[in-house]
C-alpha cells in the first residue's frame, strides 16, 4: 500500500464511475417521463455499463503492461464491478420493470433485482477466494491470476451486457419490430432472463475468457472467423447485435454444460451395463 500504481487504478475507478453514472441516468426515468426521453435514458445508462466494461478490460491490461498488477489492485476493481456490473443493471431492470402495473408483478421484478446484485456480489467474492492473487483480468470483470482460460459462472459483465442488452432493445428496436411489440417482449423477458444471469453467475457453468481469447497472443482461424461474424452483426443490426452477443455467451455455456452431463450421465450408464 506504499505506492499504488497510477494508470491502472484511475482506469478501475472510471469502472465504477460508469456504473455510478448509469443509475444516476437511469434514476431520471419515471412513469410520467415521455417517451422519447425514456428511450434516450435507457440507451445513455445502457452505454455506461459498456463503458465500465471497457475500463474494466483495460486497467487489467494496463497493469500487466506496466507489471503494476497488485491485490488492492483485484481488490479495487471488485468493488467497482459491484456497482457497474450488480447495482447498475439491477437499477436499470427497475426502470423496465414501471411496465408492469400490477403491484404484485412489480414486487417480483423488485425481488429479482435484488437477487441479481446478491448473486454479483457473491460471484465476486467467490472469484477472489478462489484465486489466491488477484489482479484485473479483463473480461469477465473478475479479478484473477490471469492464468486461467475459463470462468466457473457467468461472468459479472456479461451478466450485465445480458441485462442492459434488453433496454437497448427497448428503446431501440429496429428491425421491423413495432416499439410496442418490443415494449411488450422486453417486459417479459427481462425479469424472466435476469433471473436466469443471476442464477448462472452463481453457478458452476464454464464460461470461456473471451478478451484473452482475442486479443492475447495468436489464435486459431475459427476465432478470427468469429470476430468477424461478431463486427458484421454490430454494424448490420446495432441494436439486436448487442442482445444477440451477450445472450448467444450466456445461454451457450449453460447448453454447452447440460449437453456435456447429459452425455456423461449416458456414458456412465453404458458402462456399468452388464455385457
């Protein structure tokens, strides 16, 4: 705690700045607003969750550059995930969750908002106890030794990207869908698939590191082919392409995972057959 390197701590906190931002933005949204001000709000405190995202990627490549990565550096950047990646989105689902005027609906979706952040919460802090020396990994907004490749749960920022993903669609919806159409799907969608990343983040679902995947040493064609596909379907259908991406990750780890225990149950059962 002697010297604290500069660069990578003023990137964590601008994590967390952006998180803090997103719920103040998001706060300006009420049941009276108009319209067209709903949609800019929900696309402003969407744009702020991307921005920690991005910070959070790069504080933890800027240490590793400057060989400054420490534990109150993983620390640090745990406590700013909490806000951009738990508080802010559970925030935001509120903002979705006016739609519903039945009280009772709407102390559902009050509900799962706070067990999204209960599950952010822990999925950080379990994260940290399972790697002895923390430090910012990028991608997946937790902290780690950086020699890992996978993540046990959804990570916090996809969950997130999960999450804001719906209030773009909101408000933009594109792709010649009415906005009352997808007013409608988004308000039944969103507390029904929050509840599904909150879930998956406290679960033991393998998650590949995407940043490291990419943008760490060489990779395999079939990477580069799906970064490509990725940027074509962003400048193709900006508004869906967000959407697409992060539920694509998320609900593809946990199909990935039931397909491997189905096939392993089968496995074991043909083994202990009698022949």
């Amino acid at each position: 705690m002697k010297k604290i390197a500069i660069l990578p701590t003023l990137l964590t906190l601008g994590n967390g700045v952006c998180g803090f931002a997103a719920i103040a933005y998001a706060s300006k949204i009420g049941p009276h607003s108009p319209g067209g001000e709903i949609d800019h709000y929900f696309v402003v405190s969407a744009c702020l969750i991307l921005a920690a995202m991005i910070f959070d990627v790069l504080d933890g490549y800027a240490a590793r550059l400057s060989k400054t990565a420490s534990e109150f550096g993983g620390q640090l950047d745990s406590l700013c995930d909490a806000i951009s990646f738990g508080a802010a989105p559970a925030f935001v689902l509120l903002r979705l969750g006016m739609d519903w005027h039945q009280p009772l609906l709407r102390q559902a979706v009050a509900l799962i908002a706070a067990l999204y952040v209960v599950c952010a919460v822990l999925r950080l802090a379990r994260f940290n106890m399972e790697n002895t020396f923390p430090s910012s990994s990028g991608m997946g907004g937790d902290k780690g030794g950086g020699g890992h490749k996978r993540f046990k749960g959804l990570p916090s920022p996809a969950a997130a990207g999960c999450v804001v993903s719906l209030a773009i669609l909101r408000a933009t919806p594109g792709s010649g869908i009415s906005a009352e159409t997808m007013t409608s799907l988004v308000r039944v969608w969103a507390p029904l698939g929050t509840l599904i990343a909150a879930l998956l983040m406290v679960s033991r679902v393998s998650y590949p590191h995407i940043t490291k995947q990419i943008l760490r040493g060489r990779r395999s064609f079939s990477v580069l082919v799906q970064v490509v596909l990725a940027l074509f379907l962003v400048a193709l259908v900006p508004s869906l392409a967000c959407f697409l991406i992060f539920w694509g990750y998320a609900l593809s780890g946990l199909l990935r995972h039931v397909l491997y225990r189905t096939l392993r149950s089968k496995a074991s059962l043909t083994e202990w057959e009698p022949h």
